[in-house]
C-alpha cells in the first residue's frame, strides 16, 4: 500500500498528468516579418526579442535569453515544450503524464502538484498558458520560441522565479496575400501527421489566417497483462487534432487589432510507467539478479489507462500608437479545457513490488481523475517610444484560475486495492471533488535612463498580490472530510540592470532581480487541515558579456548568475506522522549559480550553434522523514522529525547542501547544418543535432535504491533536406542512439522519454 499512501499524500488535489504531441513536427515556413512575432535573423547579425514588451536586439539587452525561429524548432527537432531542454541550456523539463517540472537554472517547478505554482511561465501568443495541466500542447505554425532565464515580472505578466517562455505563432499579414504552407510526416510507430496554415487576405486592413495539425502514431510501448495475457487497456497510441484561427485588423497606422483562438483535442491514450524497481539490473546492494528487471518500454499492467486533453483558447491583443510615439496595449487571454487521466498505479499486472526489498504486494493499484480548468488574464501595458534618453513601462496585470473537480467522488479516484468490492471498497480509496479558485493581481512598471550613448540604467519594480481557495469534500477510507480553506500570499520583486555597449559589437551587462511565487494550501490527508506552505522568493544576481564575431558572422554570450533561493516549496514526510505527505517551505537560504554559454556562427551555407550551462545547487539547512520509508501496517512510524532543528537520525535526514531536484549540474547543446546549393532552385540540406542532460536526482532525499537518480539524456538528431522549387523532402530522425532514459520518476514509477523516431516529411510553400 505505500505507492498508495505516497500518492495520496504528495498529490491529492492535482495528480496531474498532461499530453504530449510525439509526432515529428515539419519544418515551418519563413515567419511573418512583423515585429511581434520576434523573429530573428542571426546572418545580419541582429537578434530580436519582443518578450520584453519592447522590440529589442538581444544582443543588446541586459537580459540571459535564447530565441529559436520555426525552422530552428523543426531543424532541432522540437515538436513540444519537452525536447527544448535539448536545444539551450539550462533548461530541464521532466514529463510524468498529465504534468511536468520545467527548470530552468533549478529554479522552476519539482513538485507533482496543482496547488504549486510554476516558477518558469510560459505563455502562448503573449497570454499565460495553464499552469498544471495542458501542458502538451504541439508547436505548429510558430514563427519563434523566447526562453527568458532568470526572475522575470517588472515589465511583462506573471511573476516568475525562475524564467518564462514564450511561444509566438505566426500573425495574418494585412496585405500579404494568400500564401501559407502544407507539410506532411509519416514514420515509424506508424506514425501520420500534416499540418499547415494559409494567410487570407480579405481588405486593405483585414487579414486572416487559419492554421491546423493532426497526428496520429502507434504506441512506443509493448505491454502484457496478466499471467502474459494480451493487455486490453489502451497501450497510448496518440490521436491528435489542433487548430487556430487568427484575425488581425489594421484600420489605421496607430491601430492594430489581432484575435487568436486555439482548439485542442489531444489524445494520448495513456501514459504507461513502470515500477522503478524493474529499472536495476541487479537488487540495489547485491549482486542478485533483479528477476523484475525489464526494458523501459516492455511493461506489464492490468488498470485501465487513459490521457486526454482537449481545451480551447482565445486571446485578444489591442495596441494603440499615439502620434507621439506612446504605446497603449491590452492583452486579454481566456481558456477552458478538461484533462481526463487514468492509470495503473502500481505499473504491474500482478501486484505492487514494494519499494525495497522486492516483494509483490497482492493488489491493483489505479488512479482516476477528470478536471476542467479555466482561466481568465488582463494585460495592460502603457510603453514609452524606444528612441528616447528615457523610456519607461507601466502595467497591470490580472489572472483568475479554477480547478473543477467534478462531483460524485470517483471522478478523484486513487484506489488502493480496486480487487476490493462490496462494503469495505471505500476504506482504499482516497476520493475528492470540488474546486480550488486561484488569483493573482499585480502592478510593475520599469525606467530606462541613459545616462550617456553608450550606458543605460533600468530600475524596475512589481508588487503582486496572490490567493488560493479550497472548497473540497475528501472521502478519505471512508471518512468523510471537508476542506474549506484560504491562502494568500504578496510581495514586491525588483530589478536594478546596467548594460554597457562599448562597441558596436560588444555589450557588457549586469543586474540584481528578486522573484516571487505564491504559496499555496495542503489538503486533507489523514490529518484535517494541514497549514498552508509559505510562497518562494529568489534574489539573484548576474552580469554577461555579449559579443558579435567574424564581421557578424557569429555571436557570442557568456553569463555567470548567482541566486539565493528562500522558502523553497517540497513534499515530504508529515513532520509528526511521515506515513503521509505534506509541503512545507525550507526556511534557510538555497543556493543556486552557474554560468552559461552560447554561441552561433554562419558562412556561407555553413550554420553553426550551441550553448552550455554548469549549475552548482545546495539546499539550506533541513531535516526531514522521507514517506516512502514507511508502510502502513508494516514499518514503524517514526518519532517527530523538526524541519529546522531536527534532530538529524536515522529517520529524520540531514538534507543540508544535497542537490536541488531536476537541476542537473551540466547541460551541452549543440547543431550543424549546410545549405548546398545545386542551382535551378535546388538546395540539399543536411543537420544534425545533439543535446546532453547530465544525471540528476527526482528527489532532494538522493536514494539511489529508490529510483532517485536519473540518468545522463544524450539525444542525436539528424536531417537531410532536399528543396526543389516551393518543395522540400525530408528524411528525419530523432534520438537516433535508441537512448532508453527515464523522463521522470513520479509515485515510484518511472516515465520513458521518447526512442527512436524516423520518417519523412513532405513540405510545400505557396
């Protein structure tokens, strides 16, 4: 049963699980030339990045960020949020079903729980996206990805610890015409997708543009139900459909109008796991063959299983242009989707190993959940003219989220033994529904003053104010329980940046910045009303060089950051009763700093790029009881365990200076690709790419028995290309060494990365 406990105790109200689109995504087209879009152009030797509210070089701006256009994402492979952290640094992104933890320099999100807000935010078309669930969602038809590291809110949005991203799409262009691009993919898995979008033009001051993706691919996995039986459950065999429609109105030069909505339905199947145990070899400590030892995508199971998002969202961006040069801009963004995720949590088709000695357990462990999430945010931004000695930004911001869990109870269903029938099935089952309301409002603006030609000065300044509701009935092994609670949370976040240009071609900057995320509230687990966990802030320091090289041929950043990271948001065991699990705050001072490293160079039809980051992460000083340790009715509870005084024992751990959970302390990325020309119109283009991930621990306890270490990622992709006219074809494959690694580790189960994919991809441009 301790799966189960461990389960219902980290993640009671928000066992998320989000889709992911597999499918190889096709190389887009060129992007709008409008300057929303953020596109770059690195052979001019300008980068540009509109994250910042502004339009802005990059390469001259005091901030640690890397923009990669829609053909970069299709070169590099990135189909989905999660192969980013194979084409930039520092990024780790570890996906567990119907969530994931995105990191970025450690700081982020490395707790399975909906109630924990994300340190990284990330934003679709200027607009948060969700923040638990929905995670999965294709690119298609982007025109770039903005990865901003570092606190981030004195000039945009959300606030944020840890980094944000955002992912543009590709604007109508009034006056553009018809045009617009078609792309097919087949590959293994049986894998079939097409995408493709069209810009209408329909007046001198109206454009639209219509947008879609579709997939579908067999599972990657091979899985057996019991005694070898054929298992009857979906294996997650993907079916996916998307599309976005687009208006954007121009009736005057100094006013512009764009609306964007998106529909999703993404159907995973399911996400299979395994129990980490069947990851060894050898039993941990022996040299015993593991006689449960199996590969990553041979599993068993016997529970149902399912994964399926579907949601839609609209946005709505106004900016107004004054005749003397001030910006007026609203940005309003509204979403509502429903998750529904089932799973065999024991990850068998027999009973549950316990998590030690390998024991089988009698039981079939499932899990069940259906939530529909909506979320409504407002944007006001009043922005300066760029080209003054002084520039300034003032904003609004509004977000209001709500989790709906459905009435009757088994739409929150983990269940420990689902072989229990009749009168005593409630005393296995932990069950909730209701709703959790979220809000956060705030204020920030932000003052540039150049103090000569070639020295500028911003101070910037946010004040955010945050709140989270409970309004939850808990069946908890047949007791009933209410849960009506209230959290609120609120801080003032700056940044201080002075940024040099000392030539044309080398800039020189460095900031001090603050970041807030909120706390949040525990529920019911065998104890009432737990107290609520206290929000995180980060103090972080940097300074970075910015250089172009070879007559602009290339480009170079170099940072070093420096944060101290208090209140850090973890899981553990309940400090009096660590059967179950709580989230509490580490009191003493993080720390986290490292350095970073990117660069790109092109020649001819030579291209060239790659960045690097090394991390050093120590958690301050705590004592905590690790829930897996303990069985009900088996292991002995433990005495009391003090978070801040502890003692330290055999219990009762020393965490003090382990390593933060996903922050691995090194990550390397790097692509190549060459445009030969063989004239009349014909190009041939091959590329490939490479990104590692350093092991990392899942856990702050760092127990390698207990599956805590994941190991190194080392991914290998390639193309080759061959354009004829407005055709291309391409030949892809992605992680072609076949790696085997676990994507995440969550509730004792292990969650695969993709394998090997390859195929062909069909492209035309109109």
């Amino acid at each position: 049963m301790k799966a189960f406990i461990f389960m219902a105790g980290v993640s009671a109200l928000g066992f998320g699980f989000g889709t992911g689109a597999l499918a190889q995504q096709a190389a887009q087209p060129a992007a709008s030339s409008d300057a929303t879009t953020g596109t770059s152009d690195k052979s001019a030797g300008e980068i540009v990045v509109t994250a910042q509210r502004r339009h802005e070089n990059l390469l001259q701006t005091p901030i640690a960020a890397a923009v990669l256009s829609g053909a970069d994402l299709a070169q590099k492979g990135v189909v989905t949020v999660d192969q980013l952290q194979f084409a930039m640094p520092s990024v780790v992104i570890n996906n567990f079903g119907q969530g994931l933890e995105f990191n970025i320099r450690g700081i982020g999100k490395a707790e399975h729980n909906s109630q924990t807000t994300t340190g990284v935010i990330t934003y679709r078309d200027g607009v948060p996206s969700f923040p638990g669930y929905f995670q999965e969602e294709p690119y298609f038809d982007i025109a770039d990805i903005q990865v901003l590291r570092g606190p981030q809110g004195t000039i945009v949005g959300q606030n944020s610890t840890g980094g944000a991203v955002f992912a543009n799409t590709n604007d109508p262009i009034v006056g553009g015409g018809y045009h617009g691009y078609l792309n097919a993919n087949f590959g293994n898995y049986t894998d079939a997708g097409v995408q493709g979008a069209l810009n209408v033009p329909i007046s001198d001051t109206f454009a639209a543009r219509v947008a879609f993706f579709g997939d579908r691919r067999d599972s990657f996995y091979t899985i057996t139900g019991p005694g070898g039986t054929a298992y009857t459950g979906n294996p997650g065999n993907v079916r996916e459909a998307a599309g976005r429609i687009s208006f954007l109105w121009k009736p005057t030069s100094n006013l512009s109008i764009l609306s964007k909505t998106d529909f999703d339905y993404l159907d995973m199947g399911a996400y299979p796991a395994d129990p980490f145990e069947d990851r060894f070899a050898t039993i941990p400590g022996t040299n015993t063959p593991n006689p449960n030892h199996t590969d990553l995508f041979n599993i068993t199971a016997n529970g149902p299983q399912q994964a399926r998002d579907k949601f839609v969202r609209s946005i709505l961006k106004i900016d107004y242009a004054f005749d003397s040069g001030i910006k007026l801009r609203s940005i309003s963004g509204f979403s509502t989707g429903n998750t529904a995720y089932a799973a065999d949590l024991d990850g068998t088709a027999s009973g549950i190993p316990a998590q030690g000695p390998f024991v089988a357990v009698p039981a079939n462990e499932t899990f069940y959940d259906t939530v529909t999430e909506t979320q409504f945010s407002q944007e006001f931004n009043v922005i300066s003219p760029d080209n003054k000695p002084v520039t300034w930004l003032l904003g609004a911001f509004g977000l209001w989220d709500t989790y709906f869990f459905p009435a009757p109870f088994s739409n929150f269903d983990i269940n420990a033994n689902s072989t229990v029938t009749g009168v005593y099935a409630p005393y296995y089952n932990y069950q909730l529904y209701g709703r959790n309301p979220e809000r956060s409002l705030a204020a920030f603006g932000q003052i540039g003053f150049s103090l000569t030609s070639t020295l500028k000065l911003d101070l910037g300044g946010r004040y955010t104010d945050s709140r989270t509701t409970n309004y939850v009935s808990v069946q908890q092994y047949g007791t009933l329980i209410s849960d009506s609670q209230i959290a609120s949370s609120h801080a003032f976040s700056y940044k201080v940046s002075l940024g040099w240009k000392i030539d044309p071609d080398n800039f020189l900057y460095a900031f001090a910045a603050s970041g807030f995320k909120p706390g949040g509230l525990n529920v019911p687990v065998g104890l009432g009303n737990p107290a609520p966990f206290a929000p995180e802030t980060v103090q972080s320091f940097e300074g970075g060089w910015k250089s172009n090289f070879g007559g602009g041929h290339g480009h170079l950043t170099i940072d070093g950051f420096y944060n101290n990271y208090k209140n850090f948001q973890v899981i553990i065991g309940y400090p009096t009763y660590p059967t179950f699990g709580d989230e509490l705050n580490v009191a003493n001072t993080t720390r986290i700093y490292g350095f970073e490293a990117e660069a790109d160079y092109k020649i001819g039809g030579l291209t060239l790029d790659g960045g690097i980051s090394v991390v050093h992460s120590a958690l301050g000083q705590f004592y905590a009881n690790d829930p897996r340790n303990y069985i009900s009715g088996v292991s002995a509870v433990p005495p009391p365990c003090d978070p801040n005084v502890g003692p330290a024992s055999a219990t009762c751990y020393n965490l003090k200076g382990v390593q933060q959970a996903y922050s691995p302390p090194f990550t390397f990325n790097a692509s190549a690709k060459y445009d030969l020309d063989l004239g009349q119109d014909n190009r041939l283009t091959p590329s490939v790419n490479f990104g590692h991930v350093a092991p990392q621990w899942a856990t702050l306890f760092e127990n390698v028995n207990l599956g805590d270490r994941l190991q190194a990622r080392n991914i290998l992709g390639a193309q080759l290309g061959l354009k004829h006219g407005s055709w291309t074809v391409t030949v892809y494959g992605t992680n072609l060494t076949n790696e085997h690694y676990v994507a995440a580790l969550n509730s004792g189960l292990d969650f695969a990365g993709p394998p090997r994919q390859y195929g062909l991809k069909l492209l035309e441009v109109f």
